[in-house]
C-alpha cells in the first residue's frame, strides 16, 4: 500500500533528447507527488512537484505528467543535457497526514554529450 | 544561504561506539524528517519530528535508534552501538507548515561503521 515502484533502474539519452521516468504509486490516499534530482555526494533537491488536481506541470524543461486514475505519474526531461546527469527520486506523501515521503527506487539518467 | 545544515558531514565510527548525527532545519522551518539511504538504493523515512514533539517514528529500528529536536538547538539522531549494517547517507529534511508535503534536504551525513 504505501511503495512508489520507478522505471526504468537507469537511462541512457543523447544530449538533446527526451528524458522520461515513470512512477506508479498503490495508495490512493497520496496527494503530493514530488521528483528530487540528486548528484553524487549530495542531498536530494528538490525538482518539481504535482499535486492531484492538475494532470501536467511544467517548468522549464522538466514536466510532470499525472494519471490519477492509472495511479502513474512521470518525468520528462526536455532538450537533455549533459548537466542533467544525476540519479532521479519520484516520491509520495498524504499531506494531510504528516507528510512522510516515500521514495521511488531511483533512475540514473546519463546524457551523452 | 540559510539550507539544511548537518553535521558532520562524515562519521567513521567503530562497531559499539555511539553515532550522533546533527541536523539545523531551514529557517523558520519547524518540521524535520530523518531518512536514510543506503547504497544503491532509495530513501527511507525514519522519523518526523516537530519542536520537542516525535509525531511519526514508524521507520525507526526498534533498538539502538532515537531523535530529539529539542526546543533549542538542533535535531539529533543517536545510533547507540552501531554495527556494520549502520553504514548509510543519512538525511534530514525540513518543512514550513505541518500538512505540507515541500520537504529540502540537507547534505547528509555519511556514516561507516568499521
């Protein structure tokens, strides 16, 4: 009830190209769905977030695509750039509940130059 | 630049000793998170603390483990008596308002238990 399951584990992408990770959660009951980008040796930070109401958000060049009712939600990484390597969380919370995140396993995205 | 701060950022602690592992959550921020992650794989929750208060500890090993965030000063998480398996990223993360789900993570801090 409470796993976020991510794909794919790691990702490979030409500078340039479309990055998309995927993320489905079981509990319905989540109502805040953040992606965190962490680079080697430091803290996740914080990328960008949707919360159930809206089925897109975009900043930049990253977007979030929201399925409710398939219980999915995804990344894409516009225009990838050799920068943009890192490894990528998707999580979960009920906000209205604490807020604990429960975390994705994790994607490490490569962009080749 | 007012982040999460921890510290230390490195721990090397032998098997049996004491780990206490600090962390200054983002000002005004009142809600801290402990999570640790392990190599290769994800983050996991510990615990969610408030000034003086442990609101969820769910995550926390039965034994060995604790967190306070006292009215002043820092969160502290204690490992009594760590072992090899102790060996993690550990992070801390703070929110502004209970019921928000906007959580920023400091550094971490990276114990090995020898």
């Amino acid at each position: 009830q409470q796993q976020v399951k991510q794909s794919p584990q790691s990702l490979i992408v030409q500078k340039g190209g479309i990055s998309i990770i995927n993320c489905a959660y079981e509990n319905t009951a989540f109502d805040y769905f953040p992606w965190y980008q962490q680079f080697p040796g430091k803290g996740p930070a914080l990328l960008i977030a949707i919360r159930p109401d809206v089925s897109e958000k975009k900043e930049g060049r990253f977007t979030i695509s929201f399925n409710k009712s398939a219980k999915q939600f995804s990344l894409h990484i516009m225009d990838s750039q050799p920068g943009d390597s890192a490894t990528y969380f998707c999580a979960a919370s009920k906000e209205t509940s604490g807020s604990r995140l429960t975390f994705g396993e994790g994607t490490q995205l490569t962009v080749n130059p | 630049n007012a982040g999460v701060m921890q510290n230390p950022r490195h721990l090397v602690r032998r098997r049996g000793q004491e780990a206490r592992l600090r962390c200054s959550p983002m000002k005004g921020h009142s809600h801290v998170y402990w999570y640790r992650q392990l190599p290769e794989e994800g983050l996991k929750f510990m615990v969610y603390l408030q000034k003086e208060n442990i609101i969820d500890e769910s995550g926390m090993p039965k034994e060995r483990f604790s967190a306070e965030f006292p009215k002043e000063g820092p969160s502290i998480l204690r490992i009594q008596q760590v072992v090899r398996g102790d060996s993690a990223a550990y992070f801390c993360a703070s929110s502004p308002n209970s019921g928000s789900g906007e959580q920023y993570f400091g550094p971490g801090t990276r114990l090995t238990v020898t």
